[in-house]
C-alpha cells in the first residue's frame, strides 16, 4: 500500500545527521508556500508574460447533492446512472451559471462518467468515487490523435474514471475527499498480459479550458492519474496522488500533454512512475499534431518516484514542450529527481526550461538528460527527426544521499546546448570521480558548485566573468555502472 502523507509534512525517512538540513529546509520551504499563496491573487510573471491567478469560482447559481439523483454511497451499489442523471442535471444550467454537484461522506461505486462544462464536482471529506474494476464496464474510445494506434496497444483505448471533452470552466475540488480508481486488477492484468487496450487514466479533461483540480486525492490509477490533453488555463493545487511505489505501472501523478498556461503547485505525489510528466506527442504523430505543451509553472512540491522519476519532459516531446519552470521542488527516495528524455525519431524540442531551489533526498540520480529513449510506437518513424535541447538552467541545487548528481547524455546528432548550472551543493554517497556525467554538452558553470562540474562546461565567476573556456564540449563521461 503507498503511505498517506499529508501535504507539507516530510517524510521520516532521513538519518540523524540529515535532521537539521531537513528542519531549516522545510521552514523555508513553507515560508515560499506562503509568499507564492500571497502572488497568486495578484497574477504571476513567467518569462515576461503576466498570467492572471486561476481561481475556483465562489459559487455555482445552483447546489445537488448526489443523493437527489439516487446514488447510494454504500461501496456496493453501482451509481454509474446516478452520476450521468447529475451531469444532464448540470448541463442545461451552463447559461445560469451552472452547478455543484455534492458528493456527500461514503463510498460511491461507478463506471466512468462524463463531465460537463460550468461544473463544480464538490467531494466532502470522507467521500470517495470509487471506479468498478471490471474493464468491460469501461468504454473505449479511439486513440490519441498524437500517439498514432495507442499507448500500450494498437486501435482502441479505455477511457478514464472520469473523463471531459471540449469542455469550459470545470472544477473538481473539495474538502480532501478521494477519487479511488481500484487500480489493482488493471495493474496485475497488465502485468500479466490479459488487457487488449491501452489503460485509461483516472482523470482526462481534453480540449478544454479554464480547469481546476484542487483540494483532493487523487488514488491507484488503472495508469496515468491525471492526464490534461490539449488543454488550456489548468490549475493543479494541493492534490495528493498516491500509488504503491512499486508494482503499479505507469501511475504518473500529473501528465501534461500539448497543454498551455498550467500550473501545479502545492502538492505531494508518491507514485508507480513519473511524479509528473510533461508531453507532446510521440514521434511522428506528435510532430503531425503540432500542439506544443508551453508556459507550465511546477511549484512548492514534495515527489516520490522509486522507478522513474520527481519531474520529467518527455520521452514523448514531438510536439515541443517550451517555457517550463521548476521550482521549490523535494524529491525523496527516488530513482531519479528531475529528467530530460527524448530520442532520434521525436522531433520536436524542448528549450527554456528553468530549474530553481530543488533539493534531492536519497536519488540515485539527480539531474538526468537522457537522448536515447529508444521506445517507439511502430517502424514508420523518422530517425532522422531529431529534438533540439537548449537554454536549460538549474539555480539553487541541494541534496544529501545522492550518487549521482548530474547525468547529461547528449550525442553528436542530438547535443545538449546553453546549459548553465549556478549554487549546486548536492551530497554524495558514491565516492568516484566521475559523478558529473557528461556527454556532447555545451553550456556553463558560474560560481563554484559542488561536485566539481564536467569537463565540458565553461567556468564563469560570481560575477559572470570568464574564468576558462572549455575545448571539450563533445567529451564523453557516462558511467550508467555508477
């Protein structure tokens, strides 16, 4: 079972001599909290562009309650018609306004519905929807336009628990009530090759606009939980996403996907796969769609991610991802903290990405650039299609327990171009040389970091002054034994 964690409380798993590192960070930490609550209101500036704070509406013009349309929250009586009898309700109200929909305490047994726009699904504490776990009770809907013939299989997919399309203004919030998609019987199915279709994620908004999710716990998704599909104006806040750390495959937390304007913040994730996932499309079907995930603001999270890892672009890019920044960021007990990964046949870029006051507790990996992730959706693929990296920064790095701090693997097709690394101090655990990986890198260092940097970045002072030029960009120093 994945451990409940509640947002902003750390995790009791450091050692004494990681006590007071821990302490002072956390209260800074929770000092940022508080600083960032206070701009929201007021707008947030992200590479010179000046984007309002999305706030939940006050108020919908009408309340239900689930009970009105028969439901009944006993764990055990399917409520699927219930739900569908509540979203008809809401969806002549859109010119009025619109509705909340109350989801009182229990246990609320459905297969998957659909939501409406001009919606407010409310989850009181101790409500919880619960997702039926036979598979034949979920439908199945064509594939992604930007995946080719489907993720996991070709042809058709099973849609989410609960799911949206060309969608406005939809919230789903709460008082910590819980969206349980009972992932278990997906997850051994998977495992054991039973399943003839890609499997649905618990929470799919696509085409749409003006989403919040907030305020709930989002738990043991069939595979990826909350997955924004070509989405505009989304706002993740204080959601918990929870999964076994191990066993659960594909149970990424968020997974923004040729999505604009978003932000997550607030949050603790500890899942089966990547804590989030920022997507584009893979391989010649992304380039063909063309929709870019753009201007994403990821801030003040606690992540877990035991086989993958805290924060990833990629691998699936194709349609570029841009203006990305990372901040106020914990990743514990982790394969890797934060990953770049792509490959000859995406296409597409990923540049302006900004790294700034992450801290990595007990990864193997921290900082990871990966330009061979060789997973394809079919043959017809062009090898010749290859990303651009560039403009990537990491400011404010710290850590304690990690073994390898930095792996940039670039290549002579696919080099890695204008990384700069500034205040990195990151504690080892693994005591060879080679700890800086590097591989085709072309950027620079200002300042003194630690551990000393790779052989091919530029030195720069604290004042931003050329120290010494490096002759070897193209150098190779990746050691995957370490």
């Amino acid at each position: 079972m994945a451990e409940v964690l509640p947002v902003g409380r750390f995790p009791a798993f450091l050692s004494s001599r990681k006590t007071l590192f821990t302490v002072l960070w956390i209260s800074a930490f929770g000092s940022v909290f508080l600083w960032q609550r206070d701009i929201v209101g007021a707008g947030f500036s992200m590479f010179g562009k000046v984007w309002p704070g999305r706030t939940m509406s006050e108020g919908r013009a009408f309340d239900f309650n689930m009970t009105e349309f028969g439901a009944v929250g006993d764990g055990v009586t399917d409520n699927t018609a219930a739900f569908e009898r509540a979203v008809s309700a809401i969806s002549k109200l859109g010119k009025k306004g619109g509705a909340r929909l109350n989801v009182p305490p229990g246990k609320w047994l459905t297969a998957p519905f659909n939501l409406t726009s001009h919606m407010t699904l409310f989850l009181a504490e101790d409500a919880e929807i619960i997702g039926i776990q036979d598979e034949n009770r979920w439908p199945l809907m064509p594939p992604l336009p930007s995946y080719g013939y489907g993720r996991e299989h070709r042809g058709p997919r099973y849609g989410s628990l609960i799911h949206g399309q060309n969608l406005t203004d939809v919230v789903i919030t709460g008082n910590n009530g819980t969206i349980n998609g009972q992932g278990q019987s997906w997850w051994k199915k998977y495992r054991q090759k039973l399943l003839n279709h890609t499997r649905g994620p618990l929470v799919q908004i696509m085409w749409s606009n003006d989403i919040v999710i907030a305020n709930i716990t989002l738990r043991d998704s069939p595979f990826w939980t909350f997955h924004p599909y070509d989405c505009k104006n989304v706002t993740v806040r204080n959601v918990t996403i929870l999964a076994p750390v191990f066993e659960a495959p594909n149970t990424d937390g968020i997974d923004p996907d040729s999505c604009e304007d978003m932000v997550i913040e607030d949050c603790y994730i500890s899942v089966g796969d990547d804590a989030i996932a920022i997507k584009s499309g893979w391989d010649q079907y992304g380039i063909a769609y063309g929709r870019p995930s753009r201007n994403i603001l990821i801030r003040n999270l606690i992540v877990r991610s035991m086989v993958s890892a805290g924060v990833s672009i990629g691998s699936e890019m194709s349609g570029g991802v841009s203006n990305v920044t990372v901040e106020n960021l914990i990743v514990w007990s982790s394969r890797r903290a934060v990953r770049i990964k792509t490959a000859a046949g995406r296409g597409g870029y990923v540049r302006d990405i900004t790294y700034r006051n992450l801290t990595f507790n007990d990864a193997r990996v921290g900082i990871v650039v990966k330009t061979d992730y060789n997973e394809h959706p079919d043959l017809d693929f062009d090898k010749n299609a290859l990303p651009v990296l560039e403009n990537i920064s990491f400011t404010g790095v710290r850590g304690e327990g990690v073994r390898v701090p930095v792996r940039i693997h670039g290549s002579e097709d696919i080099p890695v171009r204008n990384v700069t690394f500034r205040d990195m101090n990151v504690g080892i655990t693994y005591k060879k040389k080679h700890v800086f990986q590097c591989a085709f890198v072309q950027g620079r260092v200002i300042g003194t970091i630690f551990p000393a940097p790779c052989e091919n970045l530029d030195i720069y002072d604290e004042d931003e002054r050329l120290v010494k030029l490096s002759t070897a960009q193209n150098a190779t120093d990746i050691d995957y034994g370490v």
